[in-house]
C-alpha cells in the first residue's frame, strides 16, 4: 500500500489561506503590506500566532479589494519577517517570499478570504552562477546594498543563480505578465539567462 502524501511532498494538495495582489512575488523576496480589512487582519493573525505562511498570487483581472475575476495558476507563499503600528492604526507587516505553488482550487470564505488548494513546486538545491554570470551577483550585490535598513529582512545569496534572478526580476521594468512567467520557470539558471541580457554590467 503506497503511503498517504505529506504536505511536504510536492504531489500533495494543501491548504493555504490566499491574499490576492496585483504584484508578483519570488521566493526570497520583500513584501510590505498594510493591513486593514477585517479578512486579512484575522489571517495575519493567525499566521504571526502560528508561525504559518500565507499565498500570495497575481490578479490578472479584478481588484484587491473588491471582486477577483481571474488569479494566476502559480504563486508564492509568504512568512511575516517583520511588523508594526503604523501611524494611522494600521498594522504594517513585510513579509519573504517562501515557496512556490501551483493554485488547483480555491473558495471563498463567509468572510470573504480566499483559501486555496495548492500543490508545493519543488525547489532546486543551490545553483551556482555561471563563471559568464558572477558579474551579475556583483551588479546586484551593489544593488542591494543601497538597501539600508530594509536589507536586514532579506537573506542574501549573490551566488545563487536563482536567488540572482528573482531580485533582477523583482527590480527590471518588467511588465507583471513578464515576471508571471519567469516565476513559473522551473529552472532557475534558465530564469537568470532569460533576464541577462536587459542587464547592463559594465
């Protein structure tokens, strides 16, 4: 008898509570957020309670605060680094980018949150650069430097070829329906050659 999957194993469905955004997010990546409907002050909650993470997918048509009429097939799920009160009474969180997911169904709550089903993505090991690609781990290294204090919250890997092209795509003038489709590639040496060439490393 072939044993039950666990969430852990990529084939597996789980559950995971959904914040709609027009923005795509990558693994590893920021992610500041004011929080005020009532929906996601209680998922947030819940998830600085429990230590829990939260999926966060692309509006390809509709509004983040009113109806959702399409949502992208693949996403990222997010832990909350970081929180405060902000001057308005709001909370203010950022969270990092997890890991990716394919959405298989969602529903929607009686409080209106959406609560997904989603099958983890497998995650490739450390993929070292390129000897032609380490001057782009040294472009963004300078990059990110100019972070200041928000850099505290990243986790920074210049030589890794995918943790590279996630924050090139999170910062090239990209339109949202470009970055979709790097998240969605699998292959992170791959992701980084697609994006390369818009870099200028000289």
């Amino acid at each position: 008898m072939n044993a039950p999957p666990t969430l852990e194993d990529p084939a597996a469905a789980a559950p995971l509570p959904l914040f709609p955004l027009r923005t795509v997010l990558f693994p590893g990546g920021l992610l500041p957020l004011r929080i005020f409907e009532p929906r996601y002050v209680d998922m947030i909650g819940r998830c600085m309670r429990e230590g829990g993470e939260f999926g966060v997918l692309w509006i390809v048509a509709g509004e983040e605060t009113g109806t959702v009429a399409q949502l992208a097939s693949t996403g990222c799920s997010a832990r909350i680094v970081d929180f405060e009160r902000l001057p308005d009474g709001l909370l203010g969180i950022m969270a990092r980018g997890a890991r990716r997911f394919d959405l298989l169904s969602h529903a929607v709550q009686a409080n209106g949150l959406n609560v997904g089903q989603v099958r983890w993505r497998p995650e490739p090991a450390h993929t070292p650069l390129s000897d032609a690609r380490r001057p782009l781990g040294n472009v963004l290294r300078k990059v990110i430097d100019e972070y200041g204090e928000l850099g505290r919250h990243l986790q920074p890997d210049f030589s890794d070829a995918g943790w590279v092209a996630n924050r090139f795509a999170e910062l090239l003038p990209l339109s949202r329906a470009e970055r979709q489709r790097l998240l969605e590639m699998d292959d992170p040496a791959a992701r980084l050659e697609a994006i390369a060439p818009m870099i200028d490393v000289r």
